[in-house]
C-alpha cells in the first residue's frame, strides 16, 4: 500500500522565474497519462520528428524524449513522454520508473518543470485519478483534454473552464490530429511554472481526519505529511513518529479492516463531484459502436473465429510477405560481398570484409521485414484497441499455463521468427510473466528451422506415404511444430513453479473503445523497433558473425594461400549462382566445383572443423559424426547455416540450398570411417528434434540479452534449452535404436 | 481554491439504499450478463485490490456486467463509463448490490 502524498519540494515550489530560468536551461515538461488517453498521439503531435527513444538506466522502460517548440521566440522545451499508467502509486515497473521521474528521483532525468496531465475526455473520471494524484505532487500540472471532439460526438458537453476551476489548473481541450489547441497548451504550460497546485482536496472519513490532525498539527504541508506517513507503505525513519503512525494505522484498522481504501474512495467520491460540476449530457445507457462492434468480435463464437482471421493475416504477412525482401537484403549483401571479393586483392581482409563483415550487417539487416511487419500490425492493432481484446478472449487458455492473456500474441509471432516476437513481450508488465514468455518463445518453430526440416525430409522421407495418402514429411513437420509447443509449455510451466515463481497474474484490463488507428504513431512505432534493433542487437550479432568466421577461418591450410572460409557468407549467398565476378579468376562461381574442395579442406582444418572432432564423442549418442558437429557449430549463429555448411563439407559447393539434388545425395551417400552411412532415417529425426529444441540463433541471444538488459537470462536461455535438446535427440535417437530403426 | 470535499462514509449511504429496497448482496461474478448494480466493498487485499479501486471500481460505482469471454472467463464490465476486463476470481473479491 504505497500511496503518492509527497512533497519533497516545499509547497511553493521555485520562484515564478519562467523566463529568466529559461537562459539557463530548457524547460522540462514531462507528459502523464492513462494508456489510450492519446498520450503518444500529442506526443507525436508536439514534437514531429524531433525525439530519440532510449531505455531508462538498468530497465527496459522505453524513455522517450522530444523537442517541443513552445513559441516561436523561445527556447524550446524538452519534453518528457512518460509510460502510460492509470496511478502513481507503483504496481509495475513502467509506474515506479514514472513516479520517480514526476518526482526528481530518476538520475540523469531533470524533474520536470511542468507535468501535462493527458486525459481522455470520453473517460473522464477514471483519467481524473491520476490527476488528483499529480496535483498531489505539488508540481505545476496542465491538463490536456484529448478526444475532446469524440466526446462531443458522444453528446458529452464539457464546460473546460468549471473543470479548470474545480481541479484548480488550466485544461486546453487539444485534437492531436487535426493539431487544434497545441498553442493554446504550449501558453498554459509557459505560464503554468512556478505556480502553485491545489495538492490534497479531498477528505477521509471524520475518524480518519481525527488521527490524521493528531499526527498532523497545524497547517495544509502538516496534513499532507500526515496523509502520507499514514497511508503509505514506508514508516517515517522517525523512531518516535513512526511509533505514533503505527499506532494511528492500527485504531484505523480496529474500526475498518479496509482502511487502507480510504484515500482510494475519497479521491473518486472527489472526482465525482468535479465531473458532476462540469460536464452536462448523460453518459447514456444505448450500446456505442464499440459495445455493437464488440458483439461480434468478442462473441462466444465469432469472437476467436476473428482472432483466427486477424493472427492468419499477421501470420501469412511475417511468414511470407517478408521473404520478398529478405531475399532481396540476402541477395544484395551476397552481391556486396561477391564485389568486395572481386574488387580487391585476394587475402585476410577481403575474407574479413566479404565473410565477416559484410555478411554480419546483412545477416542483421535480415530481420529488418520480419521486425517492421509484425510491428506494424502490432501497433495497428494496439492503436485500433484490438490488442486487448485478443487477451481477453484468449486469457483463459495461456492462464493455464500460467501466463498472461498478452503472452499470446508474442508467442504466436515466434512462429515465423523468435527477435520480433521477444521484443513484443514489451506490452506485459509483470517482469516474471514476461521473462517466462521471453524464455519459452524461441521453441515456437521459426521459419530457419524449415530449410533444416526440408533437407531430411527430402534426402530420407520424401517419396513416403502412410496408409497410402498421408505424407510423412508433412506429418514430421507437423510434429516437430508439436513438440515445440509441448516443450514450451512444460517449460513455462517449470518455470513459473520454479524460478519465476508468482501468483498467476492477475487481469485487469481496460478494454478501451475502438478508434481509427493513428497512422503517424504506427509509423512511429515501427521506426522506434527497427533503430532499437538495429543498434543493440545488432552490434552483437555483427560480433558473433566476425568471431564466427575466424574460427572457421583460422588455422590456414597450408598449401591455399586465400580459400575464403565462406561459411557465413555461403548462408547470406545461397542463391547467388551466376552473379559471379568478372575478371578475377581465384575466385568466383565458376568454379564452384574445384572451390568447393579447398573450402571443404580449409574447413576442416579450422578451429570449428578441430572443434567438430572434438565435441563427436559427446554428439555421437544422438547418432551425429564430426561433420554434422560442424554444422552444429556453424548452426549457432543462425540454424539455417548448417544447410550451407554440409554443402561445403560434402564438397558440393556453398550453392547448393536444401532442396537442391547435389546436397540431397551427398547426404544421403555420406559415409562414416567404417563405410555405414553417416545419415539413416532416424539421424534425420533425432537432428530436427535437436532443431527444435537446441537455440541455434545468435540473433535472438543478442534480442534476450537486450530486453532483459543483462547476460544471464540469455545464456541461462541457451544452456537449459541445449540440456533439452541433446536430452530429447538422446531419447529420439537411442530410444529409436532399441526399437529397431536404427 | 474553492475545491468541493469530498462526501463522507459513501459506504453507509449504499447500506441504507440495500435495505430499503430489499436487494441482495452477491459478489460481481455471481451476476448474470446485462444485470446493473452498485460496488458495495472491496474485499481484497493487496496490488490487485488498489489496482482495481485505482480504476474506479469503489464502493459506490455503478457496474454492469457486459459479457463474459468465450470460455466462460474472464468478465468485461462497464463502469464509469468504460470497459474493463477481469477474471472471476477478482470479481468475487468485489460484492455489489443489485439494481433494479
């Protein structure tokens, strides 16, 4: 029971010295809000371009700043977007960093001169709350009332000035999209510094009041304190004081188990009486668009019948729209690399240039499609109010596993790829709800697992049917989506029983009215992802590939001057047949064939080929030589490399792709020391097992590493998912052994 | 600053009103959908408790029960004019005497 009656600045705060202040340092306004109060939409508005996004110190709270030119001859503010909450008094992380910053307790974040306290005038005397609060902070406050258009549709007159005078600061009716009353906002702030706030109006109880002056003695700052010390979760360090609220608190407690709810109840009892004073109309009673719009999307029936269309659409669009210009990046940066190679002497840092390099920036800018899409649709749905509809109708189900209702959405984008899906966990405030979410989505089957799964199949299942018509390469593919799934929710399961251990979450979601998506705060949205990614994950992923490529690299083979471990690159060329350099002859798709041998004899002789031979004994009980362990190693950094990677080694040159004939053979043919085939049918199942499972993907540590902004929780991530995957290609592969498939 | 105080004890106001007019006490997820009534208490304790009191759920608001989700939980319920979503078993922490 933490409560926001703070006053650490006294009651008048600094002199009303607005302009003179301003020589010094810009003002600092910083913008409150309830979420889908239209606090991004003024925010956007305000500043245009002018923002940068970054996380507050040792959290992944999104800070985001902007510039917001208040008059054309002043210096402009900064201006503070706050996360969006319905109170002060911090339950979430996205609260707790809020409050501090309102208050001057966030380091490196200025308290703001002035707080915009964002309202929805459709909703109004639930966004009053934290109005009541901000006033308490006895910071200078304005108010902006949004959707103040949307209210008049609904019939709801509000007299702004009655409300200004009941709350005791100025309120400027605001239309962020058609950008009316933004100057009249920007004259209420200049002119709201360094003025006083009415801080606490409302009353308690008389019994309530009567141990509130007991502790308070005279005056308002004495009663303020009081209020606090009774009703919040700290004692004061006081030992005499303490003494004395503690018992004050437990006479209240004799009288009313609930006495913790008073100032709860006083603020809205408070609020009533504002609304009342101020807004003429009925609130009426006759279903809105959003109550019609509702019955059929969250219907009994049609409600996941909708669910089913919308997620198929964000499915269909990050599954396939995105491969056009994946391929397209792909290709661009094989192309690149294949020109570097050309156009420079043949040597250590044309390798460098073409294999590292190069091919790292494109293997993050890969993702690039996959990030925005789904982002796209997130922020169009989260902006539309979808987005909370879906957790309320799929709640029940991710309950049951112990999850949040919003879990859902980021688990269903892992299907196409676990980096956009991870960084969608964002929308889930509970820390623990989130990691769990974060910890399981990589077992959701992505899209680089199918070159994997298309390889096998086609080298050992193709042809086959079961009962005559039932493919079996399809039913593979099937059960290898299930057993992801499965794992996951044993694993989440585990996991929230164990060492996330918390009550399942609880749900208490607004579920806020439809509106026509603001097309600029979608674009904004994606634009924020994309840089975020780009800059944090992508700085390691480009590292991984480097280190990557050296140990494939290095030792040389001694009698090849430059043979190009074209390893990492091979994943990035696969298609590139033909586009070969021109005048170069040591190199180039020519001779494929012959290039291939050298790559082959220097990947064996590098640190991941010694490695491969290294780590066979520990792979052989799940039927895998030291050929595959290379692949396994090269696999780390993105599973779809293994496919390039047994080309290399099978000598069928780096341009052979999963379905193509030549790779399809090798593997079939490839033979262990003893002359048995290195591949059988049940090697193939026990290594898509180990796909599913194992977390082959530079990509997403450096995206775990990120969002939980520390090192743990991603290598924590790669080990356990490793122990189950080489447990169930164990089980697979032994198991199979004794039933005879072998 | 002439700012209005705020009502005392809006809690004893309801009891009156429950008994003049014979209505029952039930927790909010024992009604049925569509059914109109008036938080009498917040039974909880704890983050849940404030946060719903923090939405505007306290003892005197009017509630309606607006549907329940398609297996059966959560609830969506209307007050002060929006839609809020929360499981049965927050609601059964949340008793509410029945309109007519």
């Amino acid at each position: 029971m933490s409560s926001t009656l703070e006053s650490p600045s006294p009651r008048t705060t600094e002199p009303a010295g607005g302009q003179a202040e301003q020589a010094v340092r810009p003002l600092v306004v910083a913008l409150a809000g309830n979420p889908n109060a239209g606090k991004t939409s003024l925010f956007n508005a305000l500043t245009g371009l002018r923002q940068k996004v970054a996380n507050y110190p040792g959290v992944t709270v999104e800070r985001k700043e902007g510039v917001w030119a208040l008059a054309p001859d002043l210096r402009p503010a900064r201006l503070l977007d706050l996360p969006g909450l319905y109170s002060l008094d911090a339950t979430s992380i996205d609260e707790q960093i809020a409050h501090d910053v309102l208050t001057g307790r966030m380091a490196d974040t200025p308290a703001p001169d002035v707080i915009v306290a964002v309202v929805d005038a459709t909703n109004l005397e639930r966004n009053l709350y934290l109005v009541t609060q901000l006033l308490e902070t006895n910071r200078p406050v304005v108010v902006a009332l949004t959707m103040f258009d949307l209210a008049e549709r609904a019939k709801l007159e509000i007299d702004v000035k009655r409300l200004g005078e009941s709350l005791g600061v100025r309120v400027v009716a605001v239309t962020a999209r058609q950008r009316r009353g933004l100057d009249e906002l920007a004259h209420a702030v200049l002119s709201a510094v360094g003025v006083e706030t009415p801080g606490v109006c409302w009353r308690l109880s008389p019994r309530a009041e009567e141990e509130v002056l007991l502790l308070a003695g005279d005056g308002a700052a004495g009663r303020e304190a009081a209020l606090r010390d009774i009703y919040s979760d700290e004692l004061p360090p006081d030992a005499a004081r303490r003494e004395a609220v503690e018992q004050a608190r437990q006479r209240l407690a004799r009288l009313n188990p609930q006495w913790w709810q008073e100032p709860l109840t006083a603020r809205y009892r408070w609020i009533e009486r504002v609304a009342e004073g101020s807004v003429r109309g009925t609130q009426t009673e006759r279903p809105s668009t959003t109550e019609r719009i509702d019955r059929v999307v969250t219907h009994r029936l049609f409600g996941p019948v909708v669910l089913l269309l919308v997620m198929g659409v964000v499915f269909q669009a990050i599954f396939s729209w995105a491969t056009l210009p994946m391929d397209l990046i792909d290709r661009g940066f094989g192309a690149l690399a294949e020109l570097t190679r050309a156009h420079m002497p043949p040597g250590l840092l044309t390798d460098l240039l073409a294999d590292g390099v190069i091919a790292g920036v494109g293997g993050v800018l890969v993702f690039l499609p996959q990030i925005l899409l789904l982002f796209f649709f997130i922020a169009l749905l989260e902006d539309s109010g979808y987005m909370s509809r879906a957790a309320f109708l799929m709640d029940r189900l991710m309950r049951g596993v112990g999850l949040h209702g919003k879990a859902f959405m980021p688990l269903l984008s892992s299907f196409a790829c676990a980096i956009p899906g991870i960084m969608a966990t964002r929308t889930i405030e509970n820390p623990k709800d989130r990691l769990a979410t974060i910890m399981i989505a990589p077992f959701m089957s992505c899209s680089a697992r199918l070159p994997v799964y298309t390889l096998m199949i086609a080298a050992f299942f193709s042809e086959k049917k079961l009962f005559g018509f039932v493919s079996v390469g399809a039913l593979l593919i099937l059960s290898m989506y299930l057993l992801g799934i499965t794992v996951a929710i044993v694993v989440a399961w585990i996991l929230k029983h164990t060492i996330l251990k918390a009550p399942p979450p609880p749900l208490v979601l607004e579920l806020p009215p439809y509106r026509v998506p603001n097309l600029v705060n979608v674009a904004q949205a994606m634009r924020t992802r994309a840089w975020l990614f780009v800059k944090r994950a992508g700085t390691v992923i480009l590292t991984i590939s480097i280190l990557l490529w050296a140990l494939m690299t290095f030792p040389r083979a001694s009698h090849n001057p430059a043979p190009g471990a074209q390893v990492v690159a091979a994943a990035q060329t696969a298609s590139q047949t033909g586009i070969g350099p021109t005048g170069e002859t040591s190199q180039g798709a020519g001779q494929a064939q012959g290039g291939a041998g050298e790559a082959s004899e220097q990947l064996q002789q590098s640190f991941a080929g010694r490695l491969g031979h290294v780590i066979e004994p520990v792979i052989a009980p799940l039927g895998f030589d030291w050929k595959m362990g290379i692949g396994l190693i090269a696999s780390f950094a993105a599973r779809e490399t293994i496919v390039s990677t047994l080309s290399i080694i099978y000598n069928v040159g780096k341009d052979a792709d999963a379905s193509s004939p030549s790779l399809i053979e090798a593997v079939r043919n490839a033979k262990r020391p003893d002359g048995s085939p290195a591949w059988t049918p049940l090697v193939a199942v026990s290594m898509m097992v180990f796909f599913v499972l194992a977390l082959q993907c530079m990509s997403t540590v450096a995206v775990v590493r990120r969002e939980t902004n520390s090192w743990r929780w991603p290598l924590f991530m790669v080990a356990y998912m490793l122990v189950i995957a080489y447990a169930a290609s164990f089980v697979t592969y032994q198991g199979g052994r004794l039933l005879g498939l072998g | 600053m002439s700012i209005a105080y705020a009502a005392l004890n809006p809690t004893a106001n309801i009891l009156d009103r429950a008994e003049t007019f014979e209505t029952a006490t039930v927790s909010l997820d024992r009604l049925r959908v569509g059914a109109h009534a008036r938080v009498l208490a917040v039974k909880g304790e704890g983050a849940v408790a404030r946060r719903l009191m923090e939405m505007g759920v306290v003892p005197g608001a009017p509630v309606r029960v607006v549907k329940c989700a398609p297996l059966g939980d959560p609830l969506e319920v209307r007050v002060r004019n929006y839609h809020l979503a929360l499981r049965r078993s927050e609601a059964q922490t949340i008793s509410v005497v029945l309109e007519s």
